[in-house]
C-alpha cells in the first residue's frame, strides 16, 4: 500500500499555458470545423453531429501533435469504437453491461489498432443510448469525422508554427 501512494506523489507541475496565440487559434479551429459539421447537419436533415466530436476539435487543434490527434486516430478511432458500440447494442441491448463492455472494448481494440482517440471512447455509449443503426457508421461517424479531419488538415497548416499531420500511418 505505501508503494501503491507513493506513486500518487509528483514533483511535476502541469505544462504553462501555450499563450493567446496558440489558444486563440485552436479555438477559431475548434468552432470551424463544429461549424461545418452543424451546417452539414442543418442544410441536409441528415445527422453529422455528436458530442465526441467537440472533444476531437479539442486534440485536433488544440494539440495538433499529439498521437491521439492524427487523422488515422481520428477516423479509425471513432469507425472502430462506433461499430464495437453497435455490435455490443445489437447482441446486449441497451443494458450497464453492454456500455460498460462497449467502452472496455473499444479501447482495447483502438489501441491494438494504433486508431486510439479518447473523443471516440464515448461513441459505444452515444450508439448504445441512442439505440442507432448501422447508419450511424455513415451519418455521423465517418462523415464527420473526416469533415473534422479534413478541416484540421487545412486550418493547422495556414499556421506558419503548426504542421499537420505528424504522421498517416
């Protein structure tokens, strides 16, 4: 036990503020590409939006270097969490064990995957509680997530300081 909460102790800080700047620039980011997404959804009648999208726009933009944030991450991540979401809803219903094991399996199958994006950790419960189709794999899931992609591709590089992927594969 005295093992077990020394590692609970630090002598790190949390990283500074990256500056206005910086900040300033993922958020315009951020509201873009949830702006694209939006008017896809209010122009067609069709759903291209969910919540987990915001928190992509977070790492797309907010820490554009991160592993978590590349574009294979982004579009694998939330394709493989939302059909683990709809196999767990079509095989369990919509019951505690099946978010509990669509959550749990989303997240072992994203990172033996190398498609590992937190945001789409919560699709298994989106897919689940919304009781979706397998259309939901289409509308919002891929098509969002490549209009999130496609939008961090152009927006991150337009900054002389940010470059956009780190890598594809």
């Amino acid at each position: 036990m005295k093992y077990y909460i020394s590692k609970l102790k630090t002598k790190e800080k949390s990283p500074k503020s990256l500056g206005f700047q910086f900040s300033g620039y993922s958020g315009l980011g951020g509201f873009l590409a949830i702006t694209a997404v939006s008017l896809l959804t209010f122009y067609t009648g069709h759903p291209f939006l969910m919540a987990p999208f915001g928190a992509t726009c977070v790492l797309a933009f907010g820490v554009p270097n991160s592993p978590l944030a590349q574009p294979r991450n982004i579009i694998g991540g939330h394709i493989v969490a939302a059909i683990v979401g709809l196999v767990c809803f079509y095989i369990f219903g919509n019951e505690w064990y099946s978010l509990a094991l669509g959550v749990g399996l989303a997240i072992t199958i994203m990172q033996l995957t190398g498609t590992t994006h937190p945001p789409a950790g919560a699709n298994p419960i989106v897919v689940i509680l919304g009781a979706e189709s397998l259309m939901f794999l289409l509308n919002p899931v891929l098509t969002g997530a490549l209009v999130i992609t496609i939008i961090a591709l152009i927006f991150n590089n337009i900054s002389k300081k940010r470059k956009y992927p780190v890598y594809w594969r």
